[in-house]
C-alpha cells in the first residue's frame, strides 16, 4: 500500500523531471520586500572599467532522448564599482552600459546594503547612468 511498481512494463511509469532553478538575489522579490532601499542619485568616480555579462534569462526547446533541441535568450548587464563616502559601492545596470576607470559619472538608481548577499558595502542597481566625462547616457525605459 502506498508503494507503487512499474514492473517489467515501462509504459505506465510516470518520470519527473527536474530542472534546476537559478534565481537573481536582487531581483528577488523576497530580498526587494524585506530589505530597505532608498532611490536617489549620486555624482561619484568610476574605480575601474565596466564589465558587460551576458545573462541568460530563457530557454524554450524539445526534448529528445536525453537532449534538447532548443534556443537560449539573454540580456546583458553591466557591472563596476565607484567611489562613495569613503568606500566602494558595486553598480548593476541591467543593459549595456560602457563607462571608464576615472569617469565622473551620474548615477540614479535603488540603492541596498550588500551585507545580505554576503557583500561588503552597498550595491546600486541603476536605472539611469550619465557619463559626465563624454556626455554619454544610459537610461532605461
């Protein structure tokens, strides 16, 4: 009771499949619900040069015999870090965003405290970043 066998006929079992899930800590809506953060802006110093990630988001395909056929979509995001109140905040930009090491730049977005994702310091995700040494903007919709 309670036990269920296939037997020697496979037809009737039932297989899961599991798929494992990778969830972005700050677009989380547990971490965005329970941690405060403030939105405002800031005129700071880059410390180093951007780097652009591509992140991929979705996948949809058909499985055959053990793989699937299918397509990945992405976004990108862009990191670096700038100088601020005598410390390092870490600045997210979901999209493309190519700033410079030494750019005075414009930053407006959400701003968390890192301790909770086991980072030093605060972290911005930005919704606008101005570039103040070329005049470049990067904002979002």
């Amino acid at each position: 009771m309670g036990h269920y066998s296939c037997g020697n006929d496979y037809s009737d079992c039932r297989h899961a499949t599991f798929f494992p899930i990778i969830a972005d800590p700050l677009s989380s809506s547990y971490y965005r619900e329970n941690e405060k953060s403030e939105s405002f802006g800031v005129e700071s110093t880059c410390l180093g040069d951007s780097r652009v990630y591509e992140r991929p988001f979705f996948f949809i395909g058909v499985p055959l015999i053990m793989v699937a056929f299918g397509g990945l979509f992405s976004k990108y995001e862009s990191t670096f870090s700038i100088a601020y109140e005598s410390g390092t905040t870490l600045v997210l930009y979901h999209g493309l965003c190519i700033v410079s090491k030494d750019d005075k730049l414009s930053i407006r977005g959400k701003w968390y405290r890192g301790k909770k994702l086991g980072i030093q310091g605060d972290i911005v995700v930005a919704d606008r970043v101005e570039n103040l040494s070329s005049g470049i903007v990067f904002a979002r919709q």
